[in-house]
C-alpha cells in the first residue's frame, strides 16, 4: 500500500509527499536530520490528509496533481484545518 500525504507545518503552510509508510514518514519528518528540508525547518509537522494506493506510481501521480493546486483548494480538499 503507497500514500500520498498532506502534513500542516507549524507555520501554517502545507506539505504534500507520498510514502509507503506513513507512520514511519511522519516520524522522519518531525524528528530525523535527514528528509525533506522544507519539513525540517517547520517543524512539528501534523499529518491532516491521506489517500491509499496500490501502487508507488498511482501515488506519485496523485501528489503531483495535488501540488498543482491552490492552497484554498488544498484546504477544500482536507476539509478545515
């Protein structure tokens, strides 16, 4: 199973991944050096939203659709935040 993610940082803003471990992921984000760098430097982080894929592919190709959105259509699709 692949995930694509949106995590709310401390500052507000919105973050968009796909992993095959959300837990794991979520973990790295808040506490690891290594990682996304725009993450680290905003953290704590907080998991908001997720969908279930069968595959790695179908999840990328989620995250890139929902990066090309507008944050108020972002926040549309989480539902308030």
């Amino acid at each position: 199973m692949f995930f694509t993610y949106i995590l709310k940082c401390a500052d507000a803003t919105l973050y968009v991944g796909a992993t095959n471990d959300l837990d794991k992921r979520l973990h790295e984000h808040n506490n690891l050096k290594s990682g996304a760098h725009y993450t680290k430097i905003r953290r704590p982080v907080k998991l908001v939203y997720f969908e279930e894929f069968k595959t790695l592919a179908e999840a990328r190709k989620r995250e890139a659709q929902i990066k090309r959105l507008s944050r108020e259509k972002k926040i549309k699709l989480i539902g308030n935040i």
